[in-house]
C-alpha cells in the first residue's frame, strides 16, 4: 500500500513538473526566412521629411561635430592633418 502511494506521489510530481514541458511545441527545423521590414536604408526622402529630420537633428543634438560643413580633414594613422 505504502509503495503504491509512493508510484501515485512521483506520478503526479512526474506530470505537474516535466509533461508541460514535454508537450511544450518544438520549434521547427525548417530555416527561417529573414524577416521583411517596411522600411528602407537606402530609400530617397521627400524634400519635406528630409528637412524635418535635419531642423529635428539640430535640436536634439546641437553640439554634434558630423554637422559641420567644413571639418578638419584628418589623416586615420596618426589623427593629424592629411599633408596638401
């Protein structure tokens, strides 16, 4: 009597615990399609969105130092100025 109460004990443990996540649905083998965005890198602004993002860019990062219009050019080895 003792023994079958144990088997019943360890069988409700057994189901309670690792059959949900035995019957937990597998994922597949099959490769993934990458997914498909609506936006574009590369795609051309309208003179309209354009202007918005540049007067948005200005204010929301003042001090950037890519919105110069005439940076210093720099050599890449040594960080000094690239000779005439």
């Amino acid at each position: 009597m003792t023994a079958a109460l144990v088997l019943a004990a360890l069988a409700t443990l057994f189901a309670t615990i690792c059959l949900p996540r035995l019957l937990r649905a597998m994922p597949s083998r099959t490769p993934r399609t990458p997914p498909v965005y609506p936006e574009s890198m590369t795609a051309e602004l309208d003179p309209g969105d354009e202007e918005y993002l540049a007067w948005l860019a200005d204010h929301l990062w003042p001090e950037d130092e890519y919105l110069e219009e005439n940076p210093s050019p720099r050599d890449e080895s040594d960080g000094g100025p690239i000779p005439a």
